[in-house]
C-alpha cells in the first residue's frame, strides 16, 4: 500500500506557560460551578515552566505520521521571519517535505496556557491566500485546521480525491464554523473525524450513535468521534463501535486529538484492521499528553506495536 501523505493546514509558532494553582494571582472557579482561570488585573503572575516549540494540527499529524514510517509532504505557509525560518529547519530535521510550503507574511503565534491538566489557547492566525497552495500528489490527503480562506481548497482537494486520493478530513475552527463550504467534499471523505463538541454542533442527534448515523449518511465512508477520556466511537455502515481511552498521567492535554489521528491513520497505512488502527491512536494519543508541548512525545510505529502487544486495557467493542 502507498504510505504518501500530503498533510495541508496551519502551521503555528507555540508558546507554553505551565501555570500552578497555588501561584498567587491565580483564581480557579466559575460562578455557576462552570470551570474559569482568572487573573488579577495588573498583577504578575509566575509561571512554573514555559517551551517555545511548533505546532498546528498538521505540523503535529505530519510530526507522528513521518516517525510512524509515512512520507509525509507538508502544505503550508510559514512567514518570512525568524519563527518561521526555525520552523523550516525543525521541519528539515524531521525528513518531512517542504516543497508546498509558501512563505507569507509573518508565523501564525499560539499562546497555551496548561493549568490542571488542562488547556487554554490564544491563537494568532493570519487570513491566507489560500488560492497559491498546490498540494502534493499522494495517496492520502490529510486536511487538517487551517485559517479563513481555506475554502479555496475543497475544488483542489476533489481534483486529487478523483485521481486516487483517499481523504481524511478533521476540520478545525474556521472550517468548523463554515462548515457549509466544505459540505461538498463529505461525499468524497474516507474518513470524518470530529471531537465531541464538535459533532454536537454540526449534527443534532441527541445519542452518539445518531451523530455517527448521520456522519456516514453526509458521504463519509467512516466516521470518527473523539470524547477526550471517554475514548472515541466510531461508525461505518450499520455498525458502531467504542474505544476505550487509556490511563495515563496527564500533563499537557495539547495535541491529543492530532496525535489520536496520526496514529489511526498509520495503523490504516500500515494494513491494520479499524480496531488495530484506533488502538494505535489511543497509544499515539497517550504518550503526547504525558508531557509538556504537542507533538515532543509522539511515537514511531515500533515503539505503538510494543505498547500495543503489552496493553490490555484499550477495549474496542460493538454499541450498536
């Protein structure tokens, strides 16, 4: 099978701040027992750890699927600074393609804030010409969140689907909110995947297995819903199925889903069946939010088929 992936979407510069809740200045609580980090207006505020690495979705799917054993190009814009000459040298260093990177404007700047075992972030992503990204002939395309404009992909995406593509869509915000300009490419998606707040907004069936029903009634040939430590359900035609998550320590919850999808999508790659394929993700998944930064701890595929032949606990079984 052809291991070619072309991974299109946003590329960011991420800056962490790993915050204590016994730091002063530091308030958490909600006033309807909903959960908020709030700050004293004017105060310093100390910070246990910071790390300054690269993410977005697709730098962090494009980071595991390369130590997974894919070739993996990545389409994308970087800007014509600093951040973004250090994250073409990061990319170099990790073998993954940078032919279809255009160099625009200034790097897309994240600002994540982990407290709890949790995660805020404050993102700065620039509106983008969409229009000038080619993208790589593959056998898979991964389309992951990019910015305004990227609808000026769906007409580039369906003419590589039609030469033999396979698709695997995980939209982000912008995508998300617009979802109508994106509509057109379910039909030709070999795999949907969306977390659980998002399947809530896009399809309103009240039970899980109604938002999976729906998913593959869109087009989708498979359709995945992730639910943080729930685990994630998963449904092709007339059949559904539950992951369990795995128990590990969670240390910074950012690049969870990314690594969940990297690691699903090698597992399929690799001709592994779906439950195989979405153990290797759970794996994938864990190792990433056992540690500070979104894609330092992603695994090869021999470090996944070791975890795998030794982990007992990840069940998949039928719901419906």
């Amino acid at each position: 099978m052809g291991n070619k992936v072309a991974v299109v979407g946003d590329i960011s510069t991420d800056h962490f701040l790993m915050m204590d809740s016994r730091d002063r200045g530091v308030v958490h609580q909600g006033e309807a027992g909903d959960e908020k980090i709030c700050f004293d207006y004017g105060e310093k505020i100390p910070v246990k750890k910071t790390l300054d690495s690269f993410g977005g979705s697709a730098l962090n799917v494009a980071v595991s699927l390369n130590l997974q054993g894919a070739d993996v190009e990545l389409a994308s814009f970087l800007g014509r600074d600093f951040e973004g000459r250090e994250a073409m040298g990061f990319l170099h260093s990790k073998q993954i393609g940078t032919d279809y990177i255009n160099l625009d404007q200034t790097t897309n700047q994240s600002y994540i804030i982990v407290f709890e075992s949790e995660r805020t972030v404050l993102s700065n992503h620039l509106k983008r010409n969409y229009s000038r990204l080619k993208i790589p002939k593959s056998d898979y395309i991964y389309i992951a969140s990019a910015g305004e404009g990227s609808d000026d992909l769906v007409n580039k995406i369906r003419a590589e689907v039609s030469r033999g593509a396979k698709l695997i869509f995980n939209p982000g915000s912008f995508e998300i909110k617009n979802f109508d300009l994106f509509k057109s490419l379910l039909p030709i998606t070999s795999i949907l995947i969306l977390n659980k707040d998002e399947a809530d907004r896009l399809f309103n069936a009240s039970k899980i297995e109604g938002q999976l029903e729906q998913i593959l009634a869109s087009g989708a040939a498979v359709a995945v819903i992730t639910d943080a430590k729930n685990g994630a359900y998963f449904g092709i035609p007339d059949q559904y199925f539950h992951m369990h998550a795995g128990v590990c320590d969670v240390v910074d919850p950012t690049g969870a889903g990314d690594g969940f999808s990297a690691g699903l999508l090698s597992g399929i790659i690799n001709g592994k069946s779906l439950e195989e394929s979405s153990r290797w993700g759970m794996i994938n998944s864990a190792s990433i939010i056992n540690s500070f930064g979104a894609n330092q701890r992603a695994l090869t595929d021999d470090e996944i088929e070791k975890n795998a032949k030794k982990n007992n606990v990840l069940r998949f079984s039928q719901i419906k």
